[in-house]
C-alpha cells in the first residue's frame, strides 16, 4: 500500500487522447493495465484517495512531458470528446452540450487538458508539470 507521501509519476508523451491519460495514470498508479478511472468524473472519484492510493488523499502526481499532452489534449481532443457527449447524453442536456462544443469549435473555453487540471485542483491533488 502506498505511504503517505506517495507520488505518482505519468509520461505525457504517452498521452494522445483522453482515453490515453486514463490509462496512463491507471499505469502509474496501478500498474500496467491498471484502472483509475475511464471518464472525468470516475477520475474525479479515483482522485479523492483509497483507490490504490492513501486513503487521506494525500499524494501527488508528476506529469513528465507535459507540453505534449497540453497539445494532444487542445481543442481537437475537447472537441472529439464533446461530439461523443452529445451523441450520448440524455436530451434535457442536448443543448447545453451543443454550446460545451460550439465554444470548443471556436477555441473557446476549457480543453479536455484544462479539464484534467481543473479536477485535480478541485480534489486537492497536487499536480506538478515536468
């Protein structure tokens, strides 16, 4: 079980899409093939501790080569994952996701990489770009 002051540490040049972060921090927690989420808010839950890691939430990660997925993870990446959101959210949320993409289009508002951010600061996981 991982100590107190566990870090965890991730390859961004590994990462090319969303679904590549998932398995490369389920890698760096977990193992090879290891899980920590597959979707933002499975993250999100996988990032409040217990999960594999201390239960106190207290750790870190490290994410090495973090210009890469900066890229990887733009308003292309954003853009592919709201357009699977929309196809497959219920139609009460149609249309706010509808605006979530039209805004991605137009370089607008948060990428899939500000996502990632965002969810480990609203967890309180320190985060460290390498």
């Amino acid at each position: 079980m991982p100590t107190r002051d566990a870090v965890y540490s991730t390859d961004g040049r590994r990462i090319l899409s969303l679904e590549d972060f998932f398995s490369a921090v389920g890698g760096a927690v977990s193992g090879p093939g290891g899980y920590f989420g597959r979707n933002l808010d499975a993250f999100a839950d996988c990032l409040t501790g217990g999960y594999v890691t201390p239960a106190d939430g207290k750790f870190r990660f490290i994410w090495q080569h973090s210009s890469e997925p900066r890229s990887a993870l733009g308003y292309a990446e954003t853009v592919r994952q709201l357009e699977v959101r929309f196809e497959h959210c219920h139609p009460d949320n149609k249309a706010r996701v509808r605006g979530e993409l039209d805004r991605a289009i137009a370089a607008e508002d948060p990428t899939a990489f500000d996502w990632l951010v965002d969810i480990f600061g609203f967890r309180n996981v320190e985060l460290e770009f390498q």
